[in-house]
C-alpha cells in the first residue's frame, strides 16, 4: 500500500519537473519580442515629445510586456505572460481616456504568448498575435511616417514672419487686419494663421500657399507680407529643419 501510494505521489508530481525543465518554445518568445515592439511606439513617443501625464504609463507597459523574456523555464514563462498581461491591460484600461488605450494590443499579445508555451499548444494564438502585431505596427510605422518622416521630404508650403507689438494686424477686440481665408493677398495663398509668441511682445504669423504655386507668385507673396505694417523677417519654411505648422 505504501509503496503503491509513493509511487502515486511521484506520479503526480513528475510533471512539475518535467514542466519546469522544458524549455520555452521559440514561437512563444517570438510573441513577447512582438509584444514588446507593440509597445515601443508609445516610447518612442515619449522619448520625442514627452511631457504628458501618460510617459510612466507608457513605459512601465512596455516593460512589463518584455519581462517575460528574462524566464528561462516555461512554467515561470507562461506565468510571467498572464502576470504581466494582466497588468499591460490595467493599464491600458485604467488610462483608457488618457491615451494609453495603445498598450492594448500588447497586452493581448502577451496572452497568445502564454497561451503558445502550453504544452500543447493550438496554431490559433499564433496566428492571432502575429496579426495583431502586424497591424499594430503597420499602424504605427504609418503615424510616425506621417508625423516625422514626410515633412523632411516634404517642399515648402509657407511663409513665416514675425509680427511687431503696435501693428495694426494684431487682433483688437474681434477684428483683425488679415482675413484668415487670405483672401487679401493673393499669390496663391490659402490659410494666415495669427499666433502669440509664448509671452514675447507680437505675434508670429504664418502664410500657407499652395504647393503648385509658381515661383513668381511666390515671390510676389513675399513682397507683399513684408509690406504689411510692422512685419518683418519673412522667411520660407523649410519643413526640412522643423515642422513650421
């Protein structure tokens, strides 16, 4: 009796070892490298433009999404990618309103993870995370490209000048001296944009043209903007150098 009971005990408990020895598979790794990247968007963020309430949001997601990739047996792995899922979409929820919905998708990437290092794992977790992860990141790659990348290949599509304090074009109750649809200056402008400075006397204005402006109107906008009353340094944008608007 002693001996069938011994003998039942390490049968049940064969499969902890067995389990603990098993190495993580590559697929499920693969998941919590893509989780991760699935993340980086919002630090990358942070690291350009930081300043908002969200940034330690932001970083503790995308730290917990790479944590699982310090376990080195499967048992302590699939634990680590449920933990740290959990805690990805607390935050993601928690923070919803705040922006930091966008560790969602690593959040649930984590759980394919987890789900991949069973010891039978099924191809549909696999599947998901991959296409979540794609369209995360595809997303993503096209925000940044539209927000980072295209102005540095982008022409000229404005003048900047500054506004001295005492012109007639700064705003006095509810009237200004420039039609904001640019209608008084011709020349293929489209938008005159009127803005304070943060707290230095005038104001910076900006006039947008269209693109397909030939370079005599150009020119001739240019004239006419330095003629305004109390402008000066008019100068070409060069969304090369800075996002002029």
């Amino acid at each position: 009796m002693n001996a069938f009971n011994s003998g039942g005990v390490e049968a049940m408990a064969a499969p902890g070892p067995v389990e603990r020895a098993r190495q993580v598979p590559r697929a499920a790794r693969v998941l919590v490298v893509l989780a991760t990247l699935c993340a980086a968007p919002g630090v990358l963020w942070v690291v350009l433009v930081g300043g908002s309430g969200i940034d330690f949001g932001l970083v503790l997601g995308a730290l917990a999404a790479a944590a699982p990739l310090l376990a080195r047996d499967v048992a302590t792995f699939r634990t680590a990618c449920l933990t740290m899922s959990c805690a990805v979409l607390g935050i993601a929820v928690l923070g919803f309103l705040f922006g930091l919905f966008v560790l969602l998708p690593a959040g649930l990437v984590l759980l394919t993870a987890a789900s991949r290092a069973r010891p039978e794992p099924r191809p549909g977790p696999l599947a998901l995370g991959v296409l979540v992860s794609t369209v995360t990141l595809g997303l993503a790659g096209w925000l940044i490209g539209e927000a980072w990348v295209a102005p540095l290949f982008r022409g000229p599509d404005a003048y900047l000048a500054t506004v001295q304090e005492g012109s007639p074009l700064l705003p006095t109750g509810h009237t200004h001296a420039i039609s904001y649809d640019a209608q008084d200056l011709g020349h293929g402008a489209t938008h005159v944009f009127l803005l304070e400075t943060g707290g230095v006397p005038g104001a910076g204005l900006t006039v947008v043209f269209d693109p397909r402006t030939s370079a005599a109107d150009r020119a001739e906008l240019r004239r006419t903007i330095a003629e305004l009353p109390g402008v000066t340094n008019v100068r070409l944008c060069r969304p090369a150098a800075s996002n002029c608007r």
